[in-house]
C-alpha cells in the first residue's frame, strides 16, 4: 500500500489536501487508504469478475432451473457492499504498513535478484499453508457464519507475510492484485484443468458441493497431506453440457434401450386418469413418490413421461426441482428418516443408502444423534443428505459444516441434497 500511497500523494493527493496536512498525517493517511482501498477493491472486483462473465462463464447456467431470477445482480450487488466491510477491516493493516511497520522495501535487488524470486516461492506457499489451516478451521460450525469475515480472515496470510518476511514492495503489489484475480478464477466455473496439483476452479467446486474438501488455495499439496482431497468428476462438474454427459454415461450403465419401452405401463395409469382416477391413486406416482417425498414433485414428474432415456429423466427433474416452494421442500425432507440411529424400520431404499452408519461407532451416533436435534431446532426440518458412498464420519462432519449456514442457504443446499437421491432413487426404479 505504502507504493500506491505514495504515488497516489505526489500525483493526485498533494493537490487535494491543503499544504497544512503533511503526507504522515495519521488522519491523511487513514482518510486516503480508506478511499485507494475502496476504489482498488471495486476495480479488482470489476475487472475480473467482468471479464470471466463476459469470456468465460457458460451462460446456459442460468438456463438451468435452479437458477435464481436476478440472481447475477444479487450476487454482484452482494459483492459490491462487501467491499467497504472489507476495506473496514484491512485498514489497519494498510496503515502499519505505511507506518514502517511492514518488512517492505523499496529497492528492488537489495538482497541479490535470486532472492527476489524466492521471495515470490515462499510467499505463494506460505499463504497457501495458512489459507488452507484458516480455511478448514472457518468451516467448523461454530464459527463460521459470515461469507465476509470468512473470506477477511483468509487474506490475513497475506498481511502477516510483509510482518514477518522482507519482500520487494512491488513484488508484493504485484502478487496481492494476482491472488485477488486467482481468488475470483476458482470462483468462475469454467474448468480450465484438471491437474491434481493445481487448486482450480474444477477442484474447487468439490469444496462448495461437499463442503469437507479440497480447502486449498492454489495448490492441492495440504489437501493430499492432510486428507481432505477429493477428485472431481472426470466429465467436469455442474456445467449442464458436463451434466448430461454424466446423465449419459449414466443411462448406458442401465443397459435399457429406451425408458420409453420400459415405462409403457404407465400408459395404463394414464387412461385411468383420463377416466376420472385420481392421479396420486395411480400406482407410478407412488413410487414416484418414493423418490421424493413432495406430492407436487410426484405429480409434475409424472407429466413428463414418457421420456427417451434417463438423461432426460434427470433434466425433467431439474426442471421440478426448480418449481418447487418452500413447503414443497420441506413436505420431501418430511419423508425421510434421520440420519443415524434408526428409531423406527426404515424402508429398503433408505436402508441402503445410509447403511454406512450401520457399523458406525457409537461416539460417532450419539454425536450425529446430538446434532441432529441441534440442527431440527435450527433449520425446522431434519437434516438431508445424500448419503451413498459416505461414512458416518463424513456425514457427521458435513454436517458439522452446515450447522454455520443461514436458513436460506441451508434450504438451498438441503434441496441440493434431495435432488441427489431423487435421481439415485429413480436409476433404481427404473431397474425394477
């Protein structure tokens, strides 16, 4: 900060302020960080998030149905009035460093050209190893529960290098502005590389799907030493083009040669219907009900039949999902068991899908079982997640993660989850 402070007062502030206010006023200084930091704020954020919109976010997002109205000016508005909280917040540390308080310098080569270029190798990797530990810490349910306070502390690697280590000043510039667009470029679902080494935004959409994993910065080392790494699909992750690859993929593991011959039956339940029967009286839509325990979600996936193959399938009930309301979701999550303990018989579904806590341990029951209660209270519903392929440990700790969500996000995500098992649920009807 201390070099665009001082560029800043020779080109544009000593005009401004009055000759009877010197530079290292402390009132001058912090009036003039305060105004450089929101207006280097708004233009990082700006520029980067504008021009990945504009080149590189795939647009047919917001086709999809759970796609927000206005949500591109909620999120953009979202991010505008975060800014000031955040210029509030790093204020003090600007000030130190333009204080002398920072290990700064100005001459560039003071200690030799080769140390210039490790400077730039350790301050990569030591943020990396503190964002990664900060990062993991913040997901702990008792303390994260502020996207901005969430995303100050993990810049405070960056001000606690320049306090520890000597680095060129503007080295520092220039990696703090590229770990600002770096930041946004995980951000910006466009799957660039699958590396296993580098954090991209492939890896990292991992990290805001399961919550549980891949918490690193720019690379995957403290993921793999700490395990907490988690491969992302192979066909890509969320993009609806991706998506109906996997849909694909999907189907053919059927070996069906077409829904449509699978479901003629349905036709039957069909001309009842035409005949006055009541439609959740036909015997598809109960099972469809099976799948998700919302009446509305039966009845509208019933429209859609009869479809070509299972990607379709998924598509349609993208579509449902996207339709549902607050009550619809919460008549699905009604329909469920608890995760843990059963307390009742379970049907067959259910009790392959959560046969993992089967032989869980006890301390790991009594704390699903504790939490459970603590999120009901919380949320107003049971917690929903799709349990295939997990341990008990694993949906303790996401659950654990998303006990510091807001009810809006946490809805959000819920409904993610069921939208999981929906599509697991209809594979296995359609294999009956």
């Amino acid at each position: 900060m201390d070099l665009i402070l001082e560029y800043a007062d020779e080109y544009i502030l000593d005009a401004v302020y009055t000759s009877g206010v010197p530079r290292d006023a402390i009132t001058r200084q912090i009036t003039s960080i305060s105004v450089l930091t929101l207006v280097g704020g708004y233009f990082l954020y700006l520029t980067g998030a504008g021009f990945t919109y504009h080149f590189l976010f795939d647009k047919e997002l917001i086709k999809h149905p759970k796609f927000q109205k206005n949500q591109v000016w909620k999120e953009i508005a979202y991010s505008m009035t975060s800014i000031p909280v955040m210029m509030l917040l790093t204020l003090p540390w600007f000030l130190a460093d333009v204080r002398g308080y920072s290990k700064t310098y100005a001459e560039f080569g003071k200690f030799g050209y080769a140390f210039e270029a490790w400077t730039v190798v350790w301050f990569i990797f030591f943020s990396d190893m503190l964002i990664y530990w900060f990062h993991r810490w913040l997901h702990h349910p008792l303390i994260y529960t502020s996207p901005t306070t969430n995303g100050y502390i993990q810049s405070l690697p960056y001000h606690f290098f320049i306090m520890l280590f000597p680095i060129h000043r503007g080295v520092f510039l220039a990696l703090f502005v590229a770990v600002n667009y770096w930041t946004i470029s995980i951000h910006d679902g466009y799957f660039l590389s699958q590396n296993s080494v580098i954090n991209g935004a492939l890896h990292h959409s991992v990290h805001h799907e399961q919550f549980v994993y891949n918490y690193g910065q720019y690379f995957t080392l403290w993921d793999h030493l700490c395990g907490s790494y988690r491969e992302p699909p192979k066909t890509g992750y969320s993009v609806p083009k991706q998506c109906a690859d996997i849909k694909t993929q999907e189907a053919k593991k059927l070996n069906k040669n077409s829904v449509v011959h699978k479901m003629d039956p349905l036709e039957l339940n069909r001309a009842a219907a035409a005949q006055g029967a009541e439609v959740e009286d036909s015997p598809f839509q109960q099972k469809l009900l099976h799948c998700c325990g919302s009446r509305r979600w039966a009845a509208e996936m019933y429209k859609k039949f009869p479809v070509r193959d299972f990607a379709e399938l998924c598509d349609a009930a993208d579509q449902v999902d996207g339709q549902l309301t607050h009550q619809d979701w919460l008549e699905a999550f009604a329909a469920h068991p608890r995760i843990g303990r059963a307390k009742k018989p379970i049907k067959e579904w259910e009790a392959q899908e959560q046969k993992a806590t089967k032989d869980a341990d006890e301390e790991v029951l009594d704390r699903l079982e504790e939490l459970n209660d603590v999120y009901y209270k919380k949320f107003g519903y049971i917690y929903i997640v799709c349990a295939t392929g997990k341990s008990a440990p694993e949906m303790l700790s996401i659950l654990e993660t998303r006990m510091g969500n807001s009810p809006e996000d946490e809805l959000s995500v819920a409904g993610a989850e069921q939208g999981k098992i929906s599509k697991l649920r209809l594979e296995k009807l359609l294999q009956q």
